[in-house]
C-alpha cells in the first residue's frame, strides 16, 4: 500500500485546519464540503479494511506468542517488524523472506483486501476532485469576469491545492 488510510484521514483534518486561515469566507464552505467529502470515503475505506487488518494482527500475535515459546528471536523480530508495517499501513505486497511461512495466507488475505479497498477509493476521491474543480473553475470563471483577482488567485490556489493532492510523488 502506497498511503496509509490513517494518513489521509490525518491530512483531510490537518488541510481543514489550513484552510480556516487560508481562504475567503466565500470559498469556505466549498472546500468544506470537499474536505468532509474525501474524508468520508478514506473513512469508509478504513471501515472496509478494519476486520481484515484486526484478523492479520490477530495472527502475527497467534505466531509472535508460539515464537516467543519456542524461543524464535528472527521470527520474533520479523513478526514485529511485520506489526508495525501493518499498524503504519506501510506494508510491502511481497512479504519478507524471514516471516514464518504459516503466516503466509493471512498476510496474502490482508495485502489483497487492502489493494481492493484502495483501488476502489482511488476512482471515487479522482471523481470527488474533479467535480470540485468544475466548480472552482466556475467560479474562477466568474471572479475573472468581475474583475475579483483577489478571489481568483485564491480559487488558483485552491485549485492547485486539489491538483497537488491526486499527483503521484516525484522520484528522485
């Protein structure tokens, strides 16, 4: 999984703090309405994904206790490491080399859930953005024909705001 679900739902709170200071009054409530739109569907997805991820933590903690027994110290650690990639949700679709192979359908049912529920979030937050940019484009239109440059450079960078957010990260 490229982004945490738990990272969206951070960002959508942290950009509606930001945007409190930022915007003009008059385009609050559209970026209000777009903020609580993208964080009810990465919510939804967090619901989607939950039982899968609490059934896979529920496993690793199964095989870390039997580890523990029988005292497995690269198992051990491999398991931990594993908690903590699924806790981040930064976990790799290929599972590493050292963690115990009877975990290896739990895991597999885990990653194939999260690719699911990210795929099927991914096409409707694109359609939440592009219609929230129709919108400002709208109203840029608008403030253009006014003659409201304040209030056009303000919906530019919203817009860019919007833009930025659906970008995939430059590598380097």
């Amino acid at each position: 999984m490229k982004k945490s679900l738990l990272a969206l739902l951070t960002f959508a709170s942290v950009g509606a703090q930001i945007l409190d200071a930022e915007l003009p009054p008059s385009l609050k409530p559209l970026a209000g309405q777009f903020d609580k739109a993208r964080q009810q569907i990465s919510e939804f997805g967090e619901i989607q994904l939950a039982p899968a991820r609490a059934r896979y933590l529920a496993a690793l903690s199964a095989a870390e206790k039997s580890a523990a027994a029988a005292v497995k110290t690269t198992d051990i650690a491999a398991i931990a490491n594993e908690v903590e990639s699924v806790n981040s949700g930064s976990l790799p679709p290929v599972a590493p080399p050292d963690l115990p192979r009877a975990l290896a359908a739990q895991r597999s049912a885990y990653v194939s859930t999260a690719a699911t529920v990210a795929r099927t979030l991914a096409p409707r937050q694109r359609e939440l953005a592009t219609q929230y940019l129709q919108t400002l484009a709208t109203q840029e239109a608008a403030a253009l024909k006014a003659h409201d440059t304040v209030f056009a450079e303000a919906i530019a960078a919203e817009k860019q705001r919007v833009t930025a957010l659906f970008e995939p990260p430059r590598r380097r």
